[in-house]
C-alpha cells in the first residue's frame, strides 16, 4: 500500500447515510445523464461530413443558339418594359454554391423592375436580404426565359 487506509481515515463518516435535499427533488438518473450528453469530442464533424457529400452541378455553357433565343428574349423584355410593363416571367439561371465549386440550377417566377445592360443583369421586382436590394440576374446564367410574353419565340425557333 502506497498510503493510509481511507477506511481508517473516512470511518467517521463512512456509515452515515446519503445526504437528501429538503428543498430539491432527487434528479433521476437518465436525467443526471443528459448532464454529459451535449459534450462532443469532434464538434462540426456532422456538418463536414453533409457538407462534403452535398452534390452541386457545374455550370454547362449554352449552344450558340440557344444564347441568341435568350438574347431575342432579353431585346422583347427590354422593350416592353421601356413602354412602362414589368412582365411576370419564370427564369431558369445557374446559382453558384458558396462553399464548393458547381453550383444548382434554379427556376425563379417573378415580375420584372428593369434590365441593366450595363452590369448585364436583370433586376426583378422582389426584394432580397435587410438592405432591400433588388434581386438581380446575371445574364451569362440565364439559361431559359418562359412567359406569355415570351413564349411565342420557342416556337418560331
């Protein structure tokens, strides 16, 4: 033995019987587990792991025709809204992930404020994020463009 003997040391209080509260009821034990059960030796492990297996598509460049229907389309908008509509139209654009390369193609149905040649975007009607920018729409995304006011140039093409 290395020291004193704990039951020499501890007999004063080895026999005497376990402390209750008068005030607090005993805690069950699944609940005296819980206690230790949010620590997390890896933490953001998860999040890594869903992250990682996350798909995101690449980006696939349109056919030269393709590119001048799109193109036909955007001169129509552009001249309807100079005569003062703003035409509800659905648009099919490559959104870029954040956080890996690829991206998804999204499909967003919303009005039109106004198109922007300069910076080559389209500007919609709805607001995003707290600083109540308008969403915009670059150009080289936009894959498809479908409406009523559009529509009639799938066919003649």
């Amino acid at each position: 033995m290395t020291g004193p003997d704990p039951r020499i040391v501890y007999a004063d209080i080895i026999d005497l019987p376990h402390h209750q509260s008068g005030k607090h009821p005993q805690m069950s034990l699944y609940n005296r587990a819980a206690q230790f059960a949010p620590f997390a030796a890896l933490s953001g492990y998860e999040d890594m792991i869903f992250e990682e297996s996350r798909e995101t598509e690449m980006q696939t460049q349109p056919e030269e025709w393709e590119m001048e229907k799109i193109s036909q389309k955007l001169n129509l908008i552009a001249d309807v809204i100079q005569d003062g509509h703003h035409p509800t139209l659905s648009i099919t654009c490559f959104i870029p992930d954040e956080k890996k390369a690829g991206g998804s193609y999204v499909t967003v149905t919303e009005q039109i404020k106004r198109l922007d040649a300069v910076r080559k975007k389209v500007i919609l009607m709805k607001k995003q994020g707290r600083a109540g920018l308008n969403a915009e729409i670059d150009f080289d995304r936009i894959t498809d463009i479908r409406g009523e006011l559009v529509d009639y140039l799938d066919e003649s093409m």
